[in-house]
C-alpha cells in the first residue's frame, strides 16, 4: 500500500479536520479546512484510502507547501 503525503497549497490556520485517523477518504475528499484571508479552503485527497496520519490540529498554522496528512491508497 503506497503511502501519498497530503501537502496544503495555502498557507493559514486549520479551522477543520472533518475526517479521523483510520476513517475512509475517496478522491477529492476534504482532509482538512484552511483558514487563510478570511475564507475556509479545503485541502482535498487526491487519492481514495485510508488517513493514516494527521500531521496538524486545529489551531495550527501551516506554510504553503506543508506536508498535512497521509493517505494509505
């Protein structure tokens, strides 16, 4: 099972993590909510699998360009 890094491509504070270490994602899901300039911007999976791990928690700040999660597809 190939591991895939989650990276954000704004950077800003986590305001939402809608999924749990261990819960399904399919493509396109929202891993974690960014709030940057005054609006909420997902960062989206890009594969189907399962979130292995949560590199953030809310409150986070975040760089663009950050690793944020991983997805075991």
């Amino acid at each position: 099972m190939p591991e895939i890094k989650i990276i954000t491509e704004v950077a800003g504070r986590i305001c939402a993590t809608p999924v749990q270490v261990g819960g399904t994602v399919g493509d396109g899901d929202e891993i974690v909510l960014v709030e940057a300039m005054k609006m909420e911007i997902p960062v989206p999976s890009p594969v189907s699998g399962t979130l292995k791990s949560l590199l953030v928690k809310i409150d986070d700040f975040v760089a663009e360009g950050q690793a944020i999660a991983i997805v075991a597809s």
